[in-house]
C-alpha cells in the first residue's frame, strides 16, 4: 500500500468518527423541572384540565420524530409505576419553554402526587415536580343519610346507627354507588365547626350531638356531603322533635307537609289528642293545622313528641246567606271581608266572569247564582271562595184555598211546609194543633207561620200520619189529617 493510498484511508476514518461523534452529542438534551402552577388539582365531570410548562435544551438536539410525554407519579409521588397522562403528536413541540395540558384519571385521589417530563428521541427524563393534592371528585353532590331525618335518639347505654343511603331517596346520588371511594364522619363543635370522628359508610354514636359525613377528597373542597342529623340520648318520658318539610307555618297550595320524627321501632300518631287511624310510620303527610303529636318506642325506652302545625291559609266572610232574597228591581250590596295579603277578587254571575269586578264589593241587582274568589298573591299563595244565591222572596202566607193532607218536607223547596189559608194563620188568633197518631202534640200555636215542620220529623213508619185541630177565634172548629211523604 503507497503512502498517499493510507493516507487517505486514514482520513475517511476520521471523518466517520467525528460525524459519529456530532452525531451523539446532537442527541443528547436536558429537561427541567416541571411547573405546575397550582397547588392542588380537584377535578370533576364539569372540570378536569390542567396546564404544565417546562423547558428544555438544546432545542436541536429533538429529533423529528421526538414525542413529549407526561407522567404522574402515585400518590406518595413515587415514580416506580408511573400513569402517562399526556402524550404530543410526534415532532409537534420544538421550542423551549413549551406548555402541555392533562387531565387527571378518574381514580386520583391523594395528597403528595408529583409529575415529570419525559422524551423519546432522544430519551430523557425530567426531575419530579413539587407535590400537590390531586383528586377526581366522581361524586360531587350532595347526599342522604338515615333517609334524610334530622333528628334520632338512642336509649341511654345503648347506640344509634347512622349510615350512607344506597340509592337514597329522590333525586339523591349516593356516593356507596362508586365503590372507589372512602369516607369521613364528623361531629359539629359550633355554627362552622366541626371535629373527625372517624372514617367509613357508618358511624355507630353513643354520644349526643350533630353529625354529618363527607367523602374523603382531602384538601380538595367538594359538594359531596350528607345532610346533618342530630343525635340525642332518651329516657321513658323524655321529649323529642317533629319537623315539617314545608316549615311551620306551612303553605297548604305547595300539596301536605310531611311531618318527620326522630326513629324509633314503632309509632302512633296523635292529632289533637285523638289518634290517628294507621298513623304508624315515621313520618305523617297531612294539610291540616292542629296539635300533633306522636309516641315512639325505642326499645329499651320511649320518648313523645309533638308541634302545633299551623297554615298559611287566610280567613275571609261576607255579608250575605247562601241564599239570600231581594225585590225585584232593587240592589244588594255585597262585601267580602278577608285577611289575605294583597288579595285578588275575581266576581262571577251564572258562572260568567263579571267584567271590571275587581274589588272586595259589588252591588247586585240580578236574581241569579253568584260567585266570588278571594286570591292571597303575596307569600302562600292560595285561594277562598264564597258560592251563593239571590232570590225573589218567598211570601210567607201566600193565598191557598183549602187546607192541604199531603206534605213532603225534602227540602226541594216545594210543598216542605203546610200552608193553610191566611184565615187561620198569624194575625187572625186561630189556634192550630197538630198531634201524632199517638195523641203526642207536635205544634200548639195562635200564631201560625205556615212553617210546620219547623225541625225536621224522626219517624219509623213510611208516610205517617198526624192529625191537626184548628179553631178559630169564634169557635168554629176543622179538623183533619196531614200525610208525610218524603
């Protein structure tokens, strides 16, 4: 081999070493510390993205294809099983600083999560990121417990259970249907104050006070608690609390109240000191006011108690009988009296709204069927009526020329009383008898109104009989027999 040949060779060498050599220095890169920017992540359905921003260098040395990854460490920050929660396009980031957006997966739940940067070409790997807390609330809702009552007793010595309703009532979303969660019970100190108690899906008390139950999402604040119930200790004769859903007073036009009372085994309910047939449960729906009370037994002991319910309903009257009479072409003045807050007056004649009545008066001069609503617009809102009639007057002594037998007191308003002629009724000193066919004297009067029977006859017979005496101021005397036909 000549000289110029090896030297040659030996320059080709050369030349491929040191394109080796750029080659790998090309691929080596640094990646910084993540920074996260937040202290906490506390996602749910509505919000679950997070930004990251990191630099790296040198920008040359990423490949084309080069893909930035990030990874979230385990709860205590530990990397040796990292989840990949984000992945770019291959070659989409290539200038430092760069920001990269995640979500977090749906079973995050910790305090000391950290995150790092990762490469694929060339491979490298940042240093974790400062801790923070991170959970995915699944849950984040409100919730029941012990069916939503607000009170419960436990005999003294013994205990009472509270636990997570499964599904709940309502619309409620128990937490016990997402078996990934955990729980914590406390117990209320003050108005915004409370202290653990302990963690689980129930919490047997033994110690009077308020008690509520949170899912455990750490520093994360959440929507997902349950509502409060306090617990007290009875003995025999001790007293408890029954709460109405609709307050007290309790607005009737929002359908009945239900009425809730500590647990117990068994209970009666009272209304007014009478029981209530199958009144035996816990609760009592009812839209009636009164005094209500209930007894209930807790096994070992029993306690009672009790509310004066009262409604929103308001009270109204008016001036005039449900059938009230009137001369023709003369005017009735009608007023309705009430204690409805801005009230609403809506008049009807022959069930056809009355155009332009609008006030608690109204002047008739119609024979007829009237009607007038009384609407409360302020606060419960709630509505009165008054139905009644107006009618030509009835002659009390209208002109008849014989003494009726037949009568028939159906209050149809026809042929109800025995009308006799105006000579032997009030006024003319006549004296009218009438007896049972047992000689017993119904009515005995010299002033006759032509309103027998006055109270309504108690009879076992069918069409009894009486029988009637009537004489007159010169002694002349008619007798005779008076048929009832209902």
């Amino acid at each position: 081999m000549n000289k110029t040949t090896f030297v040659k060779k030996l320059f080709f060498v050369l030349c491929f070493f040191v394109l080796i050599l750029n080659q790998n220095l090309k691929a080596q890169i640094a990646i910084g510390a993540p920074n996260i920017g937040f202290s906490q992540a506390c996602a749910n359905s509505s919000f679950n993205s997070y930004n990251v921003t990191f630099v790296f260098t040198p920008e040359a040395g990423l490949s084309p294809t080069n893909q930035f990854k990030i990874e979230l460490s385990d709860a205590d920050g530990s990397f040796a099983s990292p989840t990949v929660v984000y992945t770019s396009t291959a070659g989409a980031i290539t200038t430092s600083p760069a920001t990269l957006n995640f979500a977090l997966p749906t079973d995050t739940a910790g305090e000391s999560y950290r995150l790092r940067i990762k490469s694929t070409a060339p491979a490298a790997t940042s240093s974790g990121s400062s801790t923070f807390a991170a959970y995915y609330k699944i849950q984040d809702t409100p919730f029941s417990i012990n069916n939503l009552i607000s009170t419960a007793s436990y005999c003294a010595g013994g205990n009472y259970l509270l636990t997570i309703d499964n599904p709940g009532t309502g619309l409620n979303d128990s937490p016990l249907n997402y078996p990934s969660l955990t729980f914590k019970w406390y117990r209320e100190t003050g108005p915004t104050t409370s202290v653990f108690v302990a963690d689980g899906e129930s919490l047997s008390v033994n110690t009077p006070g308020t008690y509520f139950v949170e899912t455990d999402y750490g520093t994360c604040t959440s929507d997902s608690f349950s509502n409060r119930v306090t617990v007290s200790e009875s003995t025999t004769g001790s007293t408890s609390t029954i709460v109405s859903s609709l307050g007290n007073p309790f607005c009737p036009s929002g359908g009945p109240t239900t009425l809730t009372t500590t647990s117990g085994n068994s209970y009666q309910w009272f209304l007014d000191g009478e029981a209530i047939s199958g009144a035996t449960n816990q609760t009592l729906d009812t839209v009636l006011s009164g005094t209500y009370s209930v007894s209930i037994d807790l096994g070992s002991c029993s306690t009672t108690a009790s509310i004066v319910l009262e409604s929103e309903l308001f009270t109204s009257s008016i001036n005039v009988d449900e059938i009230t009479s009137m001369e023709l072409g003369e005017t009735l003045y009608i007023e309705v009296t009430t204690t409805a807050e801005n009230p609403e007056f809506q008049w009807y004649y022959n069930n056809v709204l009355i155009s332009g009545a609008v006030g608690n008066t109204y002047d008739a001069t119609e024979f007829g069927s009237y009607q007038v609503i009384i609407n409360q617009t302020t606060g419960c809102i709630v509505s009165d009526d008054f139905l009644f009639e107006i009618e030509a007057p009835i002659d009390p002594f209208p002109s008849v020329a014989d003494i009726p037998n037949v009568i028939s007191p159906n209050g149809d308003g026809i042929n109800d009383t025995w009308v006799i002629p105006n000579a032997y009724v009030s006024g003319s000193n006549t004296e009218v008898i009438i007896m049972d066919s047992y000689g017993k004297v119904s009515l005995k009067t010299t002033d006759y109104q032509n309103n027998w029977p006055i109270d309504e006859l108690n009879f076992k017979s069918v069409n009894p009989v009486y029988y009637y005496v009537i004489t007159t101021s010169d002694n002349k005397t008619k007798k005779g027999s008076i048929t009832i036909v209902k």
